[in-house]
C-alpha cells in the first residue's frame, strides 16, 4: 500500500475509503484531478 502521507492531497481532502482507490475530482491549482 502507497504511503498517502507522502502526497499533499491526501492532507487536505483524507480518503474516506483508504482501502478503495479515490477519484478526486477537485478543482485543483493545477486544473481537475
């Protein structure tokens, strides 16, 4: 399992399924994710 503490993202918006894989689909600086 990634370590997710070593990605900013999993910071500000935790997963709340960690064993599932996320979709994140926030609006980020960088564009959708």
């Amino acid at each position: 399992m990634t370590d997710l503490s070593a990605f900013p993202i999993a910071t500000r918006w935790p997963a709340s399924h960690p064993d599932r894989i996320q979709l994140y689909s926030y609006a980020t600086p960088n564009g959708v994710k």
